[in-house]
C-alpha cells in the first residue's frame, strides 16, 4: 500500500488526469468530535445528522466519509468521525448548504459549549462501502505508546490493520490516526458488519500477532464504548503515511 488516495476513489472524485495526480499525495483530513446532546434532544440530533451526513456523503466529492456514534455508558454523548479528501474539501463543506442548516439547528439542540475537536493526523485510512444494518458494529479506542517504542508500534498495528480490511469480508472500515499535539496517543475507529465479523476478526492470526508484538509497548488503552448512529462513506479509500 502506498501514500495517497487509491486510484479507483480519484476517479470518482474527478475526470481530470491532472487533478488526480496532484490529489494522489494529499494526506486525507480526519475529524474527531465530541459534543453533547441538550435533555430530550436526542430524536432531533438524530435526524438532524442524519440529513447532514446523507447530504453531504452523496452531494460533495471530497467528502468521503461521516459516521455519528453515540456514547453507550451516557447516551447523551455524541462523537463524530469526517473524513476528507483534504482540507479544501472540508472547507467546501463547511459552506455547504447542509452543513449550514445543521450549524443553525445546533445551538437547539447541542450543548454547544462541551463541544470537542480532537486534533488528529492520518495515519491508516482504508474502508469498503458500507451498507448499514442493524447487526453493523463500531469501535473506538485510544491507545497511549510507550515513546521508544513509537516506530515499532506503526511497524505491527499498519500492515495488521491492511491485512485485516483486505482478507476479512466483515471488517468494513479501519482507521488509525495520532494526536496532533501528542504523537504518542494513537485513536482507532473500526467498523465491523456484526459482531461475529468482529469476534472472527480477533481470531485471526495477523490480529494475535499484533497483540503479542505490541504487549508491552503500551502505557494505556480505553475503549469506548459506542453505538452507531448514521454510518455512510463513499467506500474503496486507502491511504497510509509515509
């Protein structure tokens, strides 16, 4: 796998030569947030978002992904996940005649003053297209490295999670980003079509290998525990950096 956005997602994203090849060295933008959602407004941010990431996952090119997950253990807290073609491409978004409307509906609707931008780099973007069901699972886990151990860590966590999208019909999404302000401070958000595809998953021996190489490079590990809200990508993306 290499650096930049796969051949088949440039086409879809423009006819033009040129354009795909100045494109295909782009790092994609990953956005992280956390808001909390206002006392019996949960009905209304669900359709609210769901409006917005329909709109904005078929209408724009360069958005390619917009997933809503709630929060289980306090469902009143709502994490968003964007992916982007690149920064010009969420900055069309945020123009976007959706994202406006959800921006004017939100302060009805969102707490707007716990709202949280977690500030990430790309690191392992790779996704098929999803067809959402009532069985399809998400993952969120942050994972603290050990700074001597930061090179090797990439080095097993990167082709584990390319072997896994590649060879398990199930696993649907994989995504590895850092903090931007602490590079040591790993963030994965996966998505599975049940959880038998995720249980098969942590079977596998490219998954037991990973675990067993990175054991001990590790000072913290906290899955959060999520439920999928609107889930929706373009699909086919593949991106790791260099």
């Amino acid at each position: 796998m290499k650096a930049g956005v796969s051949l088949s997602l440039l086409l879809a994203l423009s006819s033009s030569a040129v354009a795909q090849e100045q494109k295909a060295f782009v790092s994609p933008m990953f956005t992280i947030f956390e808001v909390d959602i206002k006392q019996h407004k949960e009905n209304a941010f669900d359709s609210l978002a769901e409006k917005n990431i329909t709109a904005s996952v078929t209408g724009e090119s360069g958005t390619l992904a917009m997933y809503s997950a709630r929060k289980k253990t306090n469902p009143s807290v709502i994490y968003l996940f964007e992916i982007y073609a690149d920064s010009d491409a969420y900055k069309r978004h945020l123009n976007s005649t959706s994202y406006k409307e959800f921006l004017r509906n939100s302060p009805d609707i969102l707490e707007t003053s716990q709202k949280r931008r977690i500030e990430v780099i790309p690191q392992f973007l790779a996704d098929k297209k999803i067809v959402q069901s009532d069985n399809t699972i998400n993952n969120f886990v942050i994972v603290d490295v050990k700074p001597e151990f930061g090179q090797a860590f990439r080095d097993a966590v990167l082709p584990e999670m390319a072997q896994s999208i590649k060879r398990e019909d199930g696993v649907l999404a994989m995504y590895a980003t850092v903090d931007k302000a602490n590079d040591h401070r790993w963030y994965f958000y996966e998505i599975y079509a049940s959880e038998v595809a995720y249980l098969a998953h942590r079977m596998t021996p490219h998954f037991k290998e990973y675990i067993a190489q990175t054991a001990k490079m590790t000072t913290a590990k906290e899955a959060i525990a999520i439920i999928p809200g609107k889930l929706m990508n373009k699909g086919g993306l593949e991106y790791e950096s260099d």
